[in-house]
C-alpha cells in the first residue's frame, strides 16, 4: 500500500510538473500583482503616461500664449484710457475683467479633467487586462490576485507581475484598438500657469 501510496504521489507531482511545462508559468494558488509596475510598464499605461504630459505640456504652451494676448489688451486698454470717458472706460474693462474670469474658470476644469484623467488611467488599464488576469489566474492554477502593496508577508505566493505585462502587451499593444475605455484622459492637458489676473485697469 505504501508503494502504491507512493506511485500515486509521484504520478500526481510529475502530472502538475507536465501542467505547469505546458502553460510555461510557475503553479500557484495565491498570486501576487504590482498594479504600479503594470502601468508604468505595459504599453497601453506608457501610452496613457506620455498622453497625460503631451496634453499638459499642450495647454501649458497655449496658456503661455493666451496670458501674453491678455497683457496686450490689458495694456492696449490702459493706453487708450486718456481717451475714453470714464464710463465707457468702465464698461470695457469690466467686460475685460469678466472674460479673464471666464478663461480663468475654464482652465481651472480642464486642469481638473486632465488630473482626473490621470489618476482613473489606472483603473482603466486594469478594467482592459481584468480578462487577461483571469486567463493568467486560469494558466496557473491561481484562486486570487493579491495586490502587492497591500501585502507585508507572503509565503507561497508567485508574482505575476512581469507575466501579465508581457500577456497585456501581446494581447492589446498600447490599447488604441480598444477604443474610448483605453485612453481616458481627457483632451485637456493640466497646466500650473492659469489665465493672468485682469489688471487694475480702472485706476
């Protein structure tokens, strides 16, 4: 009986040994995940990453532009005050300082989008690979995915990290094919520089 205990054990071990050979990934019930590394190392979050700072820098160069148009009416505005009555004087530089406000008010929410954006990107990464973990789950023999950063100490744990990259990679690219849900930032970049403040134009 022994034998035969020991014939089974050995068939069992060289049968999970040949399963494992076949999938070409290490068996493990309890996996392990960077979620930081998947994005900042997978092609769809490099895209997303790259994205992020060309809209930025973007709006950054387009508020640099829009601040130096508004010095010059600002400017043209004083200037021509000597030969204005004080009325409509007033009248035009309200309406000045009211559509700085506006241009103000409308860079502030596309810098609120944009960093939104950036900060659901991952989430949407992991929404996209949500099939190709299982699969990977599947390949391994895994009962579940533990994040790594939540994780002080793990025995018998496989991290799957460089596994799942390499799977996202192969399985949709950078994500252009995916459509909206792969690229969420919006089309407007953050920027520190915000529409200049009116002048005090009225003195």
């Amino acid at each position: 009986m022994r034998g035969a205990a020991l014939t089974a054990a050995l068939t069992l071990c060289h049968l999970q040994g040949a399963q494992a050979q076949d999938v070409g990934v290490v068996q493990s019930q309890i996996l392990v995940l960077d979620p930081d590394r998947l994005f900042a190392e997978s092609q769809v979050g490099q895209r997303l990453t790259d994205q992020y700072q060309s809209e930025r820098d973007a709006l950054i160069a387009s508020n640099r532009e829009l601040e130096a148009q508004l010095r010059g009416e600002e400017q043209a505005l004083t200037a021509s005050r000597s030969t204005m009555s004080a009325t409509d004087f007033r009248a035009e530089a309200d309406a000045f300082d009211a559509r700085v406000r506006s241009i103000r008010t409308e860079n502030e929410r596309k810098a609120r989008d944009l960093e939104r954006g950036r900060e659901l990107a991952p989430l949407a990464l992991m929404r996209m690979a949500e099939p190709i973990l299982i699969q990977v789950m599947r390949d391994t023999g895994g009962q579940i995915i533990l994040d790594n950063r939540q994780v002080l100490l793990r025995a018998d744990a496989i991290d799957i990290t460089d596994l799942a990259i390499a799977r996202v990679d192969e399985t949709i690219g950078d994500g252009t094919d995916i459509g909206a849900e792969a690229a969420p930032i919006p089309d407007a970049p953050k920027s520190q520089d915000t529409a200049p403040e009116a002048g005090d134009t009225a003195d």
